[in-house]
C-alpha cells in the first residue's frame, strides 16, 4: 500500500494517515485497508503492549483533467455519391485517458476547417448539409477536433477525407483525349488502361468501332510523298506513266497557272482554269490497252441539272467538236469516254463507261484507276474494283486530218463556236494525274500506289481472348471489334494502337473516336455508351540535314576527256545526313550548356540532278553519259540532257553514292574548252529535305610549249591529296588543292620577264668588261653567251660549232621547273647560274684553239630583238 500510519501525540492518541508516494487515479481509483493502534505496552521494555480493535480504512482518489481526447485513427474515410444527402457519412471517435467521469467522457466533436459543406454531431457523426457535385470537387479533406467534459480538447486533430463520385454512368473509363506520338517510335497503344463501366447492367454483347479519321491529311492520310514517277518505280509499276500534272517547271510549264492548294503536287480547279498538254508529251495511239491513275476529291455539282466536268479530254484542236477519248463526272457519276477509230469494222462499240458511287461527292480524297483493255474497261477505287453499272454504245470516229488538242481541267471546243475556248471546267482538286499508254496495272501495284503510312494496329494478335472478333478496312482506318465478356473487351481494347510507318511523317493532330453498342439479357431499355472523342498528337520529326561532299576542283589533260570513256566526275563523292539532337536540360540556365549532340541517320533519296553550270553542254562534242548497267537492282531511273543529269526514284543514299560515282564526263573537241562548271544536289521527299548544293569545277589542261611542264606539275602528289576537314563527328568535307592554270602561267610569264631584265643589266656590265679589255690588250676579247631564248647573228661563211649547246637546253628546263611561288629567289639564282656558266665557258674558250678563239671574237650580238 502507498500509505502509512504515524502518531502525531502519544498522549491524546492522535495519528495521521499518509502517501508515502504520488498515487494515480488512473493506475487505481481507490484503495481499502485495515489499521489498528497499539500502545506502549508495560515495563521499561515497553512489552506486554495491547492493541485496538481493527478500524477499516477506504480511500478514493479524486481525478485531475491531465490528458486530452485522442482519436482511435490517424486518418478517417469515406466516399460518397454525387447528388445524395447523408444522415451520417462516416463516425469519428476520441478516447480520453482520465479516470473520472467528468474528465474521461468526450462530450462534443468540432469540425476545425471552415467553409466546408459538412457538419458534426456530439456522438462524432458527420453528415453533408448539401449536396456534393463530382464535377465541382472530388474530394474534400476536413479537419475535425474533440472536447472532454472538461472543455480540454485534442491536441492534434484528425484528417477526413470525403470523396465524391459521380453518379454511376455506364461509359468507357480511364483513357485520356491526348495521345502523344514521336516518329520511330512504332506501334503505341492508344488506351492501355480502359475499362467499361456498366453500372451493373445486365450486358450480354458489345459491339465497338475505332476510328481513325485521317481525311485532312494529305490525300486522306498520311502517305509517302515522293512525286509520283518515283513512287512508281518504288511500287514496281509498269514504265511508261506520262505525269499530265507535274510540278511547274521550265520543261513542264503546262501547270504554271493552275492553283496550287498549300503542296505544288496538288492542283485545286476553280470551275474557271484548264491546262492544255503540249503536242508531243502523250502519243496520239494509246492502243487498246492503257492506264489513268489520279487522286481526286470532289463534291456535289453545284446547280440543279449539273455540267459535265471535265477531268481529262482529247478533242480537236479546231473546226469540230468531237471528244476521242475523256474522263470526266457528271451528277456525281464518273464517266470515260472512248470514241476508237474507223477501221475495216464499222459497228457499233462501246463508247462509254459509267460508275456511280457515293465516294464521287464526298468531299475526300480517293484514288482512281482507269485500267482499259478494250472493249473492258474497269475502275479501281482506292484499290477495291468496280465494274460499270452502263456501258453505252457509239460508232467510230471517221478518219481526218484534224489536229488534237489534250486537255486536262476542262475541254477544249474547237469548232461549233466563234472562237475555240474552254468548256465543261472541273471543280475539285486533283493530284498525280498520270497516263500509260500500252499497260494496264496489276492490284498488287495499285494496292501499294494507295496504300496510308499510318493506321490502327493490334498488339499481340494471338492474346486477344477467345469470343472476340475484329475487321479492318482496306485502308486500317477502322477498326470493329465484338465480344460478349466484357473483360475480354477491355483487354482488347487495351491493345488497340497508332502506327506511322513514315520515317518523317506529317505532323499534326489526328483524331480518333470509339462507337459502342450494348445488348443486354431480355431487357427492352438497355445502357446507351457515349462515344470517345480524342485524338493522336504526332510530333514534327528531326529535320534532316543532307550533305554532299567531295573532291571539287581538279584538272585533267585534254586527252583524257577525249577518250572513249571520258573523265569520272565524282569519284569519291559521299552523301551523309545527320539530325541535331540537344540533350535535354535540367533547367533554363542549363540550357546553354548542354552539349548539341550530331547523329547521323539513314533515309532514302528520291533524286539527285548533276546541272551545268553556265552555258548548257553542246551536244556536237560534249555530253554526260552514265552505263544503265549501275541502275540495274536499284529502284532507280535517270534522264539526260544538255543542262545536265538527273537520277531519280526511292532508293537509299549508298545506291545514289554508286551511280553518281560513275557519271562520266566527255569532250571529243576540247579546242575551245578550258573549264566546266557543275552542281549536285539531292533530294528527299520530293524536295521536302534538300541537301548542300555542292559545286565542282573541272579544268581541261591543253598541250603547249610550256603546257607540258604544267601538266607534269599538276600530276604531282602533293596537288593531289584531300585535305579532310572534320566536321563534328560525322562528315568530312574533301577538297582538293590545285593551282588554277592562269595562275602558272602568269608566274611563267613574270620569271621570264624578270630574268630577261637581269640578262640586259648583266650584258650592259660585260659590254663594259669586254671593251676595257680591248683597251689594255692584256687578254683576248671574251664572249658571254646566255640560257635565255635570244637570238644570235652567225657569220655563215665561217665555220662555227656551239659547243655549250646541250648545257643551254638543260639550263632552261631548269629556269622553268623553279617553283611558282619563289619567283625572286628564282631570279637570284638564275644570275648565280649564268655567271658560274660563263666562267667555265671562259675556261674551255682559252682551252681551245686560236682559230675558234679569232671565230668567237667576230661574233657579234643582234640587239634588235632583245628588251630592255
């Protein structure tokens, strides 16, 4: 026991009860124990003592407000439903450690955060006094304290979160509207965690449609967008497509007035232009088999009872009005004509061919064939067949000498009018408006002249689950998808992705929406499931930059570009394209810093033109050739002409390298030829990415007296070398130092002169020499004889023998193989040379005999051909 009983007065009896130590109301609330008092007994001893009856003693321990209210959790929660009033959204409760009553019990709970649509009772209820919206706020997070009946309240008050929820709407849920898609990045999901909410209703099917609607880009989606001779080639079509809208050009001028809608390869016709083909472009006999390719969008014919509107025609030129051959739509009806010739069989035949198809007027772009392999004409629509729904019958067109004029836009009327015109103008757009005469296409190769870079795709085929079908169209534009579980659903879903192919893909947006249908068990009002509007955000790839390099200036002698297979241009050409990539930075400041980082990438090329520079090549005697061996296994082709060479179609950069290295340059009369001037350049995607122009310049060297000695010069080593100039870490520039022939000549000319100003100054000195020495008479007369061209006056009655003849000729070989760049020190060692030449030519004079000495002595110079 914590007490103790003490004697206060031995006399009276008193005594007192006492702790010995704190006691604790909440360890023990009360204590009972028994006491009893003893005397002091008898005796010095104080033995033989008594003691009293037994008192019992009860004792309670009165309670002090030390501890606050605590809550039994850290955290309270609760979720509710959007549009309901709760009697009571959740409990909260506090404990309160004190002992008594009044200081143990939790008399009021306390909301702490203001503004709050909520409210607590004393029993710890909370409830919402309005009703919560899902859209306003998701989740609210309160703050709620607790009071004792002593008024202590908590020390730290206790979080409860509420969170709303909407009212349950079946619906697809967990997908976002914004789908982002880098190029290269390949197949990536469009909703890789959806699910549906069905809000418990008894669904037994689902039926879902994703679309990918792609018809503002480009042609319809996002295709190759190389000309369209290159994607022939790349497709494997038939050679021979004439293209009747090419891009304006000085050789294809014909579409220079036509309107242009935002890309020069497609051309948009106002109802008020038409382009007249050049005579000579497309051959007059198309045979009975041919070709006509276009991309086409078109919408409904303005007015009540539409005009015909022309596509394509060939009609006369003048005084009549017939139409041989023509493509054209009238009441959103696609119409060919075909009037063949009079021949030895005058019957009728079919003439024209009609399709009706709702794709004519809708306002998108859609791929047409015309395959013609008379008397059967089919049509293709962006690779699905159609055959003519009316074939009428006409005769033949009579023979005449009637000139024809091929149109394309409108038709030309030649006769019945006062003066030949337009008439039956196009409304649209057009595009890749080609004719082939003699072949028709195969499906393999329309199918790939069509077919879209991008579409949707499914990861994982083999995973789908069982129950589940799916179809695509041609075009993977729509995706149809069906199942009766709807987990099954959801996991097919989740594998639905985005797919561009295209190395640079067009940017842009492409949206995407997802169509649902719901069956349910027997019920005559089933769940309706709103429609997903989102969209694919595809980013701008990495601008390439292409750059050509190589040797750009180099000479060659006369005699080579002569020669049967003339001179190499590029031999060592080199076609490199690299992208810039920046490392990302970790903040603004940063941003400077950060290393640009240059990668070199692999693409294809769609063409390359090696163009003359200055006058156009005279094809008298000179022209470019190329062997057509090179282009073999290459989707390749190439043309040529006097401004210069052309190699085109999709291929790779090391394939262009190869046939470029072997274009060869000939000259078979370089007379009045020193130099030729050429520039390459490169393309990729129809001109989409261009390379550097790259320059070269070719110098012709011509044999002359001292030519010889400039073109050993020029053939050695050191003129020769590439200088390779580092350039990051991917490309190296090549050039080649060689001196420009009028350069040496100049320096020639220069050293002549000068060394023949110092041969007149050096003859005045021995003029002076030699009379002094007649004057003495001490010696005999001396003769100098110089290395230079001069000329001297012989006695021809006399008999005379040079002897130094060979030492002159081999003294002006090496006065002109002195070095270009030193022309005064070749000056000083030229007068070392002369006088070291006319001592030893003193030497063997003396040497001589008398006779040749009296002969030397009557040589005299001629000054009248030497300058001073």
């Amino acid at each position: 026991m914590p007490f103790e009983a003490v004697v206060l007065n031995k006399t009276s009896g008193e005594g007192r009860l006492r702790a010995k130590s704190p006691v604790d109301c909440e360890l023990q609330k009360e204590y009972t124990f028994i006491i009893q008092a003893y005397d002091c007994g008898s005796g010095p001893g104080g033995t033989n003592w008594k003691k009293s009856h037994k008192a019992v003693v009860h004792i309670q321990v009165k309670d002090v407000n030390e501890f606050p209210p605590t809550f039994k959790e850290s955290v309270y929660k609760a979720t509710v439903t959007e549009g309901k009033i709760y009697d009571s959204i959740l409990q909260v409760e506090a404990i309160d450690e004190d002992c008594s009553p009044q200081y143990s019990q939790i008399c009021n709970y306390e909301i702490v955060t203001t503004d709050v649509p909520f409210a607590i009772d004393r029993n710890g209820n909370i409830r919402n006094t309005e009703k919560l919206n899902y859209d306003k706020q998701h989740q609210y997070e309160i703050k709620v304290t607790a009071f004792d009946c002593g008024q202590k309240h908590a020390t730290e008050d206790v979080l409860v979160r509420v969170n709303v929820k909407p009212v349950c709407k079946p619906g697809w849920q967990d997908w976002n509207k914004r789908i982002e898609y880098k190029p290269g990045s390949g197949s990536k999901p469009l909703f890789p965690s959806i699910h549906l909410e069905t809000c418990d209703g008894p669904v037994s099917s689902i039926h879902t449609t994703i679309e990918l609607q792609t018809n503002y880009i480009g042609k319809g989606c996002d295709r190759e967008t190389y000309s369209e001779k290159s994607l022939q080639k790349l497709c494997g079509a038939s050679s021979g497509a004439i293209d009747l809208l090419p891009s304006p050009s000085a050789t294809t001028n014909w579409t220079a007035g036509l309107l242009v809608d935002n890309n020069d390869m497609i051309f948009k016709f106002d109802g008020k232009q038409g382009a007249k083909i050049p005579d000579g472009i497309v051959p007059k006999n198309l045979t009975d088999q041919f070709t006509i390719t276009l991309w086409m969008k078109h919408g409904p014919s303005p007015g009540l009872r539409a005009e015909k509107e022309t596509i394509l025609c060939n009609s006369d030129k003048t005084e009549m009005n017939r139409h041989h051959y023509a493509l054209y739509v009238h009441n959103c009806r696609l119409v060919f004509l075909l009037r063949k010739d009079f021949d030895q069989a005058d019957t009728f035949r079919p003439a024209e061919f009609h399709w009706k198809l709702d794709q004519i007027c809708d306002k998108e772009w859609h791929y047409y064939v015309v395959n013609v392999e008379f008397p059967v004409v089919t049509l293709y629509m962006d690779g699905t067949t159609y055959e003519p729904y009316l074939v009428t019958n006409d005769w033949p067109i009579h023979p005449s000498h009637i000139a024809m004029q091929l149109t394309v836009g409108a038709c030309w009327q030649g006769g019945e009018v006062t003066k030949p015109r337009f008439a039956q103008y196009f409304h649209g757009s057009l595009a890749s408006l080609t004719i082939r005469p003699g072949k028709i296409e195969s499906q393999k190769v329309i199918s790939c002249l069509q077919a879209c870079k991008e579409g949707l795709d499914i990861n994982s085929l083999e995973s789908l689950g069982q129950g589940i079908k799916y179809h695509f169209n041609p075009s993977q534009s729509v995706l149809v998808m069906e199942g009766d579980d709807i987990e099954n659903i959801n996991q097919a879903l989740r594998k639905v992705s985005y797919i561009n192919s295209r190395q640079f893909p067009t940017a842009g947006v492409r949206r995407l929406k997802v169509s649902s249908k719901v069956q349910c068990f027997g019920e005559d009002v089933c769940i309706s499931i709103p429609d997903i509007d989102a969209y694919v955000m595809v980013f701008q790839a990495n601008e390439p930059k292409i750059t050509i390099s190589g040797m750009d200036h180099f000479a060659r002698p006369a005699a080579q570009f002569e020669s049967e297979r003339g001179v190499i241009l590029l031999p060592d050409i080199r076609i490199v394209s690299t992208v810039t990539k920046m490392e990302h930075p970790v903040d603004e400041h940063d941003r400077a810093t950060r290393p640009v980082l240059l990668e070199e990438m692999l693409h294809n090329l769609d063409f390359c033109d090696v163009l003359v520079i200055g006058a156009e090549l005279d094809p008298e005697h000179e022209c470019l050739e190329l062997d057509h061996m090179e282009l073999q296994g290459k989707h390749l082709d190439a043309t040529n002409s006097t401004a210069g060479y052309s190699v085109y179609g999709v291929d790779s950069m090391n394939n262009y390298e190869q046939v470029l290295q072997q274009i060869r340059y000939r000259n078979w009369d370089t007379s009045g030829t020193f130099d030729r001037k050429f520039r390459v350049k490169c393309s990729e995607l129809n001109g989409r990415y261009t390379s550097n122009e790259f320059n070269l310049e070719v110098n012709i060297l011509h044999s002359s007296n001292f030519m010889d000695h400039v073109n050993h010069m020029i053939a050695q080593p050191q003129f020769l070398q590439s200088v390779h100039h580092p350039e990051g870490s991917t490309t190296a520039v090549h050039s080649s130092v060689v001196p420009s022939v009028a350069t040496i000549v100049i320096i020639i000319c220069v050293s002549i002169l000068i060394f023949i100003i110092t041969l007149g100054v050096y003859r005045i000195r021995t003029a002076h020499q030699h009379s002094s020495a007649d004057n003495e008479g001490s010696k005999e007369n001396e003769m100098d004889w110089d290395d230079s061209a001069l000329t001297i006056t012989v006695n021809p009655m006399e008999k005379y023998e040079k002897p130094h003849q060979t030492e002159e000729e081999s003294d002006e070989e090496d006065i002109e193989d002195e070095d270009d760049d030193t022309s005064s020190a070749e000056s000083d060692e030229s007068e070392e040379e002369e006088e070291d030449e006319e001592e030893e030519e003193e030497v063997i004079v003396q040497k001589g005999d008398k006779q040749k000495v009296t002969r030397q002595e009557q040589l005299e110079w001629d000054d009248s051909t030497l300058p001073y």
